[in-house]
C-alpha cells in the first residue's frame, strides 16, 4: 500500500516538473520571439498603419463634407460669403496661435525638419512637431479654414499626421529597445500618409525615396511596403478601390506631340517655382509680425480677401478636386481669370496663419494651365494636357519630378501617356531652377531646423573679463545673462 503510494507521489511530482518545464519553455520562447525588438518593431509598425489608414479615411471624408457644406450654405445664402471667410479664417488661426503653433502651414515642411532634427537629436523639437497633439490641432484647423471656402489640401496635412501617428508608436516602442531609431517610423509614416491620401501606392514609395532622402532604404523597404499595404487596404475595405481623379479619355499623342509636353513643362515649371517664391517671400516677411492684434487682423483681412475672391468666382474656393473633375469630364475649359482666381486664394489661405496644404491647391492651379495653353494651341489632347500641367505645376513648386508624374499616373491609371507625362516632369524641374535651385519645401524644412535647433541650444553665458571689473569688485561673483530664444515653428 505504502509503495503505490509513493509510486503516486513520484508520478505526480513527475508530471508537476513537466508542467513546469514545458511553462518555462513557453514562456522563455514568448520572451524570445513574441517579444523580440525586430517583432515588437514589426507588430507596432502594422498597428501604426492600420490606425494611419483609420485616420486618412475619416480625414478625407471629414474634408469633403466641409466642402460640401460651404457650398451649399452659400448657394441658400449668397452674404454669407462675407461671413463664413473671415470668422473661420480668424478661429482657423486663433486655435493654431493659441493651442498648437507647430500645427500650422503646410505639414510635408514639418515632416522634412522632423526627419532632419532627428538625426541630429533633437529629440524635444522633434516631439513638438510630430505630438498627437499637433495632429489632432492640424485636423481641426484645416477643417474649420475649408469651412471658410479656404483653397487648401489635406495631403501635405496628412503626412504630418501620418507621422504623427507613427512616431507616437515608435516611442511605444523605444520603451522595450531604447536603442530604436525613430527617423525610420517618421519617414514611413509620411510615405504610408501620402499613399492613403491619393491612394497612391507607387507614389508614397517614390516620395519617400525622393524627398525624404531614404539612405538606408534596402534596410528600410519591407517596413516601408508593408506599411503602405496596410494603410492603403485600409482606405480601400472604407472606401473600396477608387482612382483618385477618375479615368479621363485620352486620346494616343504621336511624337509631333512632344513639344507641347515640352512647353507645358517649362510654363508650369516657371510658375510654380514663382509660386513658392511668393509663399517663401511672404511668410518671412509674417515672421516679423510680433503683435497679436496685427496677427489677428491679418487672419480676417485674409478671410474678407478670400471672399471678394469666392465672389468673383465661386470656384476659388475648396481643394480645385471639382475644378480639375469639370476639366477632365465636362468638358469644361479653363480662362486665364480662373487661373488667377485659384492661384491668389492658394496663396491667401496658406498666409492667413491656418493649417493649410498646398498640394491638392498646386495640382487644380496646374490643371487650369494646361487648360488654357490646350484652348489657346486648339490641340485635341486637352485632357492630357490638363494632366501635363497637373505635374509640371506641382513639380516646379516641389521639385519632386518623379512623384508628381507616378502620382498623377496613378490618380487617373493612364499609362499610354507615361512618356509625355515625364518629358514635362523633366522639363518643369528644369526650368524651376531658373527661379530658384531650392523648392519651397527645402527652403521652408531649413529655417525650421535652424531654428529649433537655436531655441533648444543650452544658455550661453557672458562673463564679464576681470579686466573690465573695478578693483574693489574682485570679490564679486561674474556675472552671466542667459538668452532664451523662443520657439518659431510656426512659420
């Protein structure tokens, strides 16, 4: 009896040791694998783009309701032009001035300096730009400035956004692997954010290569494609598959077409580079605005501005989305008017202060281009001429020659016309640099960096020689005086 009882024991401390054992391989092989940097890095880089694809979709439904609604307000009630401009404009700019400076203007701008201050380490002013905060600001403001009729994009805001987005994960992440480099998460969350914007695949991938400078991209690929797939199905299980910009009818060009691909490509070269120069010019001369009440006054006098514009042509209102569809389906044609018209109430609604993307702006002002250069050659390729100066247009403001044709070639899926659409790529970025050899981009992602690189600098002290110092004072401590530059993210 006594042995069947130790028998019993003997199996059950057996099998309690094999539990045990089996527990701690388990559980050394979840701390191994589950848990490893390169997989935890992994499951939160597709969590990132899960959410950014969240995001964009609501961002762009949210943005196309608000344009919706001002046109409708307007048509019932023709005086509210001059109402809804100016207060949106002026709460557009208060909410940017008052909670979230670093919110305001384009975002692509802001992701470039972000992308440089890291690598330099400057960790806080990285944050600033790239915080939950200023995303949730960012959306807001933009909102209220296209309630106002403000001629402004959601692209350029959704890769801040985007990378908002993706930083915050990547800080989750540096709690497990403080070794973790965050450059890789922003420049990701920028490219993942442009693809579910225009639902561009291909061109989230070239614009990281091109403008983010993706030096280490052979290591970076997989989290990069992996990214835009996610954010990009995303988008489509919302919204299903869709093209942008439609499918325009275009008709073959034959080589005797090449010279008007040509001429597109320097014009809209030559114009969006004076485009840039003309926002570069002004918003350096804002920065000296150092008195609220001017501030605030230029904010209304920009929303009374675009509302003389909105009367004089409603369509200077708005992202041009409608404008560029008018063009390419029905069979509409642009004036020079409506070319001015869109290209002044770009510029006003960047200036007023609010959170405004110029992207989608740039695209409708380039499509009236080509337009009226179509009108005036009576060519029978108007439409692929309104799609030449789509790209030559936002090229000469970026500089970005390769993503501005992929992006267009995947808004409207025409690829017979490939060739045409990269002779102007080639041409407008040629011709730009008459204007100036940086982009407003580059120029804009420089001062930004300089200066929060000068605002997060340690205090300097100057001490005082001993030889300036009276006699009897030998005794006195030196004296400092410390300099606390303030912030002018921004501009």
């Amino acid at each position: 009896m006594s042995s069947n009882k130790y028998r019993a024991s003997r199996l059950f401390e057996l099998l309690i040791n094999t539990i045990k054992l089996l527990f701690n391989r388990m559980a050394s092989w979840v701390e191994t694998y589950a848990f490893s940097p390169n997989n935890l890095r992994t499951a939160m880089f597709w969590l990132a783009a899960f959410v950014t694809g969240l995001v964009s979709v609501g961002y762009a439904s949210a943005f196309r309701w608000g344009e919706t609604y001002f046109y409708s307000v307007i048509e019932k009630n023709h005086f509210l032009i001059w109402i809804f401009p100016p207060v949106c404009f002026f709460a557009s700019w208060f909410l940017i001035r008052k909670v979230s400076p670093e919110a305001g203007g384009s975002g692509i701008r802001k992701v470039l300096a972000a992308n440089d201050l890291t690598q330099k380490h400057h960790n806080v002013a990285v944050h600033r730009l790239l915080s939950l905060k200023t995303g949730l600001v960012k959306i807001a403001s933009s909102l209220i400035c296209l309630l106002g009729g403000g001629a402004i994009g959601r692209e350029g805001p959704t890769l801040q956004i985007s990378a908002a987005i993706f930083h915050f994960f990547g800080r989750l992440t540096r709690r497990f692997n403080t070794s973790q480099n965050l450059r890789p998460w922003i420049v990701t969350g920028a490219a993942a954010g442009l693809a579910s914007a225009f639902n561009t695949p291909l061109g989230g991938i070239v614009y990281a290569i091109e403008e983010l400078g993706m030096a280490n991209f052979e290591r970076l690929k997989i989290p990069l494609f992996a990214a835009i797939i996610v954010a990009g199905l995303v988008s489509q299980w919302l919204l299903g598959s869709y093209l942008y910009l439609g499918f325009p009818k275009l008709l073959s060009p034959d080589l005797s077409f090449l010279p008007l691909a040509v001429l597109i490509g320097v014009a809209g070269g030559l114009l969006g580079a004076i485009f840039a120069k003309i926002l570069v010019y002004s918003v350096q001369k804002l920065k000296s605005i150092k008195r609220v009440s001017v501030a605030a006054g230029f904010a209304l006098g920009s929303g009374l501005l675009m509302a003389l514009l909105i009367f004089l042509d409603h369509r200077a209102a708005g992202t041009g989305r409608d404008v560029i569809a008018d063009l390419l389906f029905n069979g509409q044609t642009a004036s020079p008017g409506l070319f001015l018209v869109r290209f002044a109430s770009t510029v006003v609604s960047y200036l007023s202060g609010a959170a405004a993307g110029i992207f989608a702006p740039s695209l409708a002002i380039g499509a009236t281009l080509g337009s009226i250069v179509a009108n005036w050659v009576d060519s029978p390729h108007a439409n692929l001429m309104v799609l030449l100066g789509m790209i030559a247009f936002l090229t000469g403001v970026t500089r970005t020659p390769f993503t501005a044709f992929v992006l267009v070639l995947e808004m409207t899926d025409r690829h017979s016309a490939i060739f045409p659409m990269m002779l102007a790529a080639m041409a407008a970025s040629s011709s730009a640099f008459l204007i100036d050899k940086r982009s407003f981009y580059e120029i804009m992602r420089q001062r930004l960096v300089s200066e929060a690189m000068e605002s997060d600098a340690p205090p300097q002290k100057n001490a005082v020689s001993k030889a300036q110092k009276p006699k009897h004072d030998d005794h006195n401590k030196d004296q400092s005086s410390i300099e606390n530059p303030e912030s002018h993210l921004s501009h």
